[in-house]
C-alpha cells in the first residue's frame, strides 16, 4: 500500500537520496535509522512532497505520483493520504488544542463540525490531554504538545503516518510516554508508519521491519532481530555497535 521506487532527491550538487525502494504493507511499522546528515528526514518529507524529487515514484494506495511529472492536484491527494509528525512539533500557536486537531478533520476530510468535534475531543482523550482542550500550545510542554502533534496527525485519518524524531526534543522524562503512545497505536496496526528514531531499543521493540540508510541508500533492511544480531554489512554493525556503546 505505500510503495517508493527509485526516489532520488539533490540539493544542489548534494545528491541526498540516491534511489530508494521501500515497499508497506498496510499497518506495517518500520523503523528508518541512520547516521546523521544521510537524508532520513528528506526521505520523509519526499514522501509527502514537501521537497520535490527529482525522480522515482511514491504510490500510496490507489494514489500514485511520478516525481518528474506530477500536478498541484496529485500533490494534494497523495499528501492527503499522509501525516506527519515533525521534531518540534508545528502545532499552530495561536490555535487550541482542540482546533490543531480539528483543523485536519474540517479542513482536510470536509467534515461537519459538530461531528468533527466529537470526534477531536475523543482524540484528544486517547493522548491524555482532554483537560488541555482549551489551551494554547504554548501553556503545554514539550512532551503535551507532542501528544497533541499525534492526534492531530491522526485525526486526517492517513493510510501512512510519517514520524519525524518525534522525541528528540523532549526532556528525557518525557520520552517514555512518546514511545508508550505510538506503541500503543503502531500495535493497533491501522495505518503503515515510518518512523525516523534515534531510540534504538524502541525501534527494535515496534517496529516489523528496520531499515538502515547511509548516505542516501537503503543500505540493509530486516526485522529487528536479524538487524541486531546478524546485520551483513560491514556499515550497518559498526552503525549499530556506536549506538549500543553510548
Ligand atoms: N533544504 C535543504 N537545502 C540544502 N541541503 C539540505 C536541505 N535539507 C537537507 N539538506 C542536506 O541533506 C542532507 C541530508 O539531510 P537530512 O536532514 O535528510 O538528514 P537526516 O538523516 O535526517 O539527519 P539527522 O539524523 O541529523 O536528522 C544533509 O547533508 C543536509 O545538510
Ligand atoms: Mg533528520
């Protein structure tokens, strides 16, 4: 159901992503680690197009995008099958909790809005935030407006759900909550996820499948276990022993 071929992606003379092939099942949850600076992000973000490959093709669905030749229309149908869940969260400052999360379902899914707000509070009630409804992003913190960033995600109901870091900017006794709420959704399986992490023992925990990248190639992929014990490549086990021995 999500299928990436070939994308590749350059910033100027900076070839980042050199042809990536990643196919997903439907409610498949893969871990997509990596050195810093080896375009883990800018995968994410080719994704959804918020960058512009320059080739390769990203099929979600019944949605499918050829990066050299592609409408405003395409863009928007394939960006509608995903949410993304970004580092520092994007919230909307000067909107609620419950209007970041009712935007998507009004905005996005044209739902009615009595209908959309019941559904938004139950939402908000699943991160644990139902007290907050009525705050601004600011009065949370870090962690709050993380959980606020997942339901706002999920309330765009996506076939695919494109985590960015989501914890690297929390306080450490912030981070275990994060983990705990997006295992607890990846086990409910309804949406594929692709999740970029710097928490090694958490991908290896929910994710199916792990996928190593390095300088802009899908390097070695598996489940976690023949990832952790019986990587091939040279690049994958000393990647894996530097994260292990920090
Ligand atoms: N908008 C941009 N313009 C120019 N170069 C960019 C841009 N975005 C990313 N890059 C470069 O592309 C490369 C890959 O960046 P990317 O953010 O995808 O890495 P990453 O794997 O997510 O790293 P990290 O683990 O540090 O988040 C880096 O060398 C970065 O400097
Ligand atoms: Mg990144």
């Amino acid at each position: 159901m999500l299928e990436i071929k070939g994308l590749q992606k350059s910033f100027g003379n900076l070839k980042v992503l050199k042809g990536i092939d990643i196919s997903a099942k439907k409610g498949e949850v893969i871990a997509v680690i990596g050195p810093s600076g080896t375009g883990k992000s800018t995968l994410l973000r080719c994704i959804n197009l918020l960058e512009r490959p320059e080739c390769g093709t990203v099929r979600i669905g019944d949605v499918t995008v050829d990066a050299q030749n592609y409408s405003a229309k395409d863009e928007q149908k394939l960006r509608r099958k995903t949410a993304m869940v970004f580092q520092n969260y994007c919230l909307f400052k000067n909107k609620t909790v419950l209007d970041n999360v009712l935007l998507p379902m009004t905005l996005v899914r044209k739902k009615d809005k009595k209908e959309a707000c019941q559904e938004a509070l139950k939402l908000i009630e699943q991160v644990g935030l139902l007290d907050k409804k009525h705050e601004y992003p600011s009065r949370l913190s870090g962690g709050q407006q993380q959980r606020i960033g997942i339901a706002r995600a999920l309330a765009s109901q996506p076939e695919v759900i494109l985590f960015d870091e989501p914890t690297s900017s929390l306080d450490p006794e912030l981070v275990g909550g994060i983990l705990e709420l997006i295992k607890e959704l990846a086990g409910r399986h309804q949406c594929t996820m692709l999740i970029v992490t710097h928490e090694m023992s958490f991908a290896m925990e929910i994710a199916d499948r792990v996928i190593f990248m390095d300088g802009g190639n899908i390097i070695e992929q598996g489940t976690p276990k023949e990832l952790m014990q019986h990587a091939k490549h040279e690049r994958t086990q000393k990647f894996l022993k530097t994260i292990q021995t920090r």
